[in-house]
C-alpha cells in the first residue's frame, strides 16, 4: 500500500476468503480483514484522498509492522 499510488491501489484485487482471484479491492480487503477499534466505517473516497498524507501513511505503517510482529 505504501508503494502504489492510489490510482494504482484502485486497479489492483485481491482474493476473498475462499480463495477467489480478484474479488475484493482494496478497501473491502481492509473492511474484511481489519476492524478498527472502536468499529468505525471505512469511506472508500476519503481513503484514496488522505492516502498520501503524512498521518495516514504512518499509520498504514503502523499496521504492517504490527501484523509483522503478530506473525513472528
């Protein structure tokens, strides 16, 4: 996420649970696998737009060094 811009983002797909090629972008990936706390929506427009923000990629950082850590 933190090397595609978000045009590129908004191209790429990625398999659902079963496994199915394609089926989810990358906001519904995010509104599957991650869930906020406390639960908060995700508004697809407002992630394209603050994706290249300072706040916004450190936190994205943030979460993938946190699932790193979870899978050691």
């Amino acid at each position: 996420m933190l090397e595609k811009s978000a045009d590129e983002l908004r191209q790429v797909r990625y398999a659902d649970y079963g496994g199915t090629a394609n089926a989810w972008s990358i906001t519904e990936l995010l509104r599957h696998y991650f869930v906020p706390n406390p639960p908060a929506a995700l508004d697809e427009k407002r992630f394209y737009e603050d994706l290249g923000e300072p706040a916004a990629r450190a936190a994205i950082q943030h979460q993938l060094d946190e699932v790193s850590r979870a899978l050691q």
